[in-house]
C-alpha cells in the first residue's frame, strides 16, 4: 500500500515537473543543445525514480531497524532524512547522465 501510494505521488509530482519546465521554457541554447522537451522528461524521471526510491527507504527501515534490535522510531526519522537526501541527489544526477548520454 506504501509504494502504491508512493508511485502515485511521484507521477503526480513528475507531471508537475514537465509542466512547470515545459511552461517556463529556456532558449535551447541554454541547455547544452538539448530541448525544453528532453529537460523536463529528465528532471521528470529523476524525481519519479527520487520519490520512489525513498518511499521505499521510508517503508523498510523501521522495519530494518527494528529487526537489528532498535527503536525504529527515534532512528528512522533522522537516518530516513539524511539518507534519503543524499540518495536523492545520487539518484538525480545518475538520471540526468544517463538520459543525456554523458
């Protein structure tokens, strides 16, 4: 029910993002030779594998905490935050390079 719920916010907020990039808009010029177009598809797919990536972190470590003989909810909050965080960026910028061939 989690990740259902997780993928429905990050299609939900990937949309957003074409929308808000596509709507914005750059002169081509000012992406590498690359269109408005392929811009939002990335920054889109970066933030729906993102989202998905860490509502899956969210959903596994309390129970990861507390199968290791922790509170799962004094620890999961702060280690959920800073790993999902970093995850994030790494999970980003892996899209971005992928996506544009770099």
């Amino acid at each position: 029910k989690e990740m259902l719920v997780g993928q429905m916010m990050a299609s939900a907020m990937a949309l957003a993002a074409i929308l808000v990039v596509v709507v914005r808009g750059v002169p081509d010029e000012a992406l590498g030779g690359h269109t408005v177009l392929e811009i939002a598809l990335i920054v889109s797919g970066a933030m729906f594998a993102a989202l998905t990536t860490i509502n899956l972190l969210g959903g596994l470590m309390p129970i990861i905490m507390k199968k290791i003989g922790l509170d799962p909810a004094i620890t999961a909050g702060p280690f959920i935050t800073t790993t999902g965080d970093i995850l994030t960026v790494i999970v980003y910028f892996n899209v971005a390079r992928l996506l544009l061939g770099i």
